[in-house]
C-alpha cells in the first residue's frame, strides 16, 4: 500500500466558520524521563524528578495528539499560560 501526502491549501476564515464549536483537547508537553517500577516506587512528596529537556528549550503545544506549535511558559494573572513562539508547518510533518 502506497500513501500520497495531498499538499496544505491555505484556507479562507469564512470556509472555517462552521468549525468554530468543535472542541480539541490541548496539552502542553513539558518533557518525559524513563523511570524503572524501583524508582517510581521510591517516589514521594517533595521528590523532584528532572526532566530531559534543557532549560531554555521550547515545550510542545498538542491540539488531539498531534504537534502543532511550541512554546515557553508564562504568568497571566497568577495563572500558568503558553506564549506561543513557533508554529508547526503542517507541510514537514
């Protein structure tokens, strides 16, 4: 079986118009660690588990699964927010 990728056409705001109720789920991925049962077992409160990605390093925006944007972490009225710094190009996936 052979796959095609149909080329990105770029659309008009009124052809999106009817998609304007549709729910995603959003996730911000701050990074992941391999842990064996021994070590999560040993987990408590206050232990701090450090995570692969540098500092400075981008974290992932996901809309249902898929990566679509990256960003840094912000404060907005004393709640944790996303500024979003790149914005996946749907042709390189």
């Amino acid at each position: 079986m052979t796959t095609e990728k149909v080329p990105h056409t770029e659309v008009d705001d009124t052809s999106l118009d009817s998609l304007g109720d549709v729910s995603l789920q959003i996730r911000l991925i701050m990074g992941q660690v391999d842990l064996t049962i021994g070590e999560l077992l040993k987990l408590k409160k206050g232990s701090v588990i450090p995570l692969e990605k540098e500092k400075n390093e981008p974290f992932e925006l996901h809309a249902n699964g898929n990566h679509v944007a990256s960003g840094e972490v912000v404060v907005v009225n004393e709640k944790y927010g996303v500024r979003i710094t790149h914005i996946v190009d749907p042709d390189s996936k």
